[in-house]
C-alpha cells in the first residue's frame, strides 16, 4: 500500500501494490468487506473504524455520482464525489489513470477513473465541475495515481484520431506519435481547470511490475486507488 498525502496532512489518496493482491476477491458488491486483510491495511491509514470503501461502478464514462450515505447503491458511473469522513470513494485500475481530488478548506475528496475514454468523454473535468458546483469546492488538489507509461502504451487505429482531436498532439509521445501519454493529457487537463497536482506516482504498472497491468497480462486482476481524511 502507497499513500499520498494532501497539503493540509488531513486529506490522504491511498493505492494497492501488486504484493496486496488482487483487491477485486475482497470486495462485497460496490464495498470493501469490513475483514478483508485490504480493509485492515486501509484503517490503519485512515486511522478511523467506522470507514466503507465505495468502488465506481466504472463503465468509461463521464458520469459522477455524490456518495452521502454509507449503505446507497452506487449507479454507473466512473468518478464518486463525498465530503463524508466515512465515506472512502475508490476506483479499481490495471494501466488506466486513477486519480484523488481533495480540497482541503471544505474536506471535499473523489475519486476518479479516466483510460483514454473517459479523457474524452470529459470525467475529470465533470468531477471537478461537480465538486466545485454541488460541494462550493475552492482549492483543489489531485494525486495521480499509478498508469501505463507512454512507452508502453502504443495506441494506434482510428480511436487515436479520436483522442487527437479532442486532447490535442502533444498527448502522443513525440517521437512518431504512435504512444500515448495518458499522464500528459491529465496534466493538461488538470491545469486547464486550475487544480494543483501535488503528487504523481511514476513507477508504471506494466514496466515496474509493482502494481497490476492488463497490457501486461493481468486481464482481471486490479490494484486500488481511494481518498478520504484521516481520523482524529
Ligand atoms: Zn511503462
């Protein structure tokens, strides 16, 4: 388990390695079970007993959905805003880009999902918008999470003409253009809408062999990213 902590030491983003296992087999439904050896490791970041961790459902969309309550059903979507000490909002990835949101006055926090579908499709910037409008969010901050490098990611055929034209040339690797950098594009899109990135993690999922990669083989297998504040 990683931690990345917020500016305020309060916030905290929190993701699996490869070594905590396949986080999939310890979910009950949309939540982490309450004994899984996953849910003990996350109280003690956390420092609070009475957390849920609550998955996206995560169907590479644009869509965010607000978690106020611990027991509601999450509905398809691929980011998961709460302000809810209780509520740990999370995504699942294997080489998609997981990102935590926080802003540190109002103790507002998601969780984000984006491959290259949800970049165009615009989560990132829905999340953000919806902390903003729905949450009076002010200063916000994000952690990336652990991705596919561009080196790994060759990303060729017509989708590629799709991402050009929404996210721009300068996504692809310069070289040829034939690789994209999902990195670069949540770089991009972050400071378009004024959020402070204050902590990237750079081991790759496929190249490290830290974390899972479905490029490289691990089709079902997924680490976790969750955001939330620590207890007192
Ligand atoms: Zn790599």
């Amino acid at each position: 388990m990683r931690i990345a902590p917020f500016s305020d030491g309060r916030g905290v983003c929190f993701y699996s390695e490869r070594t905590d296992g396949d986080v999939r087999a310890q979910f009950l439904g949309s939540k982490v079970r309450s004994n899984s050896d996953l849910m003990k490791k996350i109280y003690s970041v956390i420092i609070r007993k009475d957390v849920v961790v609550v998955k996206a459902s995560q169907c590479h969309s644009s869509a965010v959905a607000p978690v106020s309550t611990k027991w509601e059903l999450v509905p398809e979507v691929d980011a998961l805003v709460s302000k809810d000490p209780a509520i740990l909002p999370s995504v699942m990835v294997a080489d998609c880009v997981p990102i935590a949101l926080y802003a540190p006055k109002e103790g507002v926090f998601a969780a984000v999902h984006a491959g290259w579908r949800g970049l165009v499709k615009g989560v990132i910037s829905n999340a953000v918008d919806t902390m903003r409008s729905d949450y009076h969010a002010t200063d916000l901050e994000a952690v990336v999470g652990p991705h596919i490098c561009a080196r790994c990611y060759e990303f060729v055929g017509e989708s590629s003409e799709t991402v050009r034209s929404v996210l721009g040339a300068d996504c692809f690797t310069k070289d040829g253009g034939s690789h994209l950098d999902l990195f670069a594009c949540v770089e991009k899109i972050l400071d378009t809408k004024a959020v402070e990135m204050i902590f990237e993690e750079k081991d790759c999922t496929l190249c490290s062999g830290d974390f899972f990669s479905y490029r490289g083989g691990d089709t079902t297998e997924r680490i976790i990213l969750g955001v939330g504040v620590v207890g007192e």
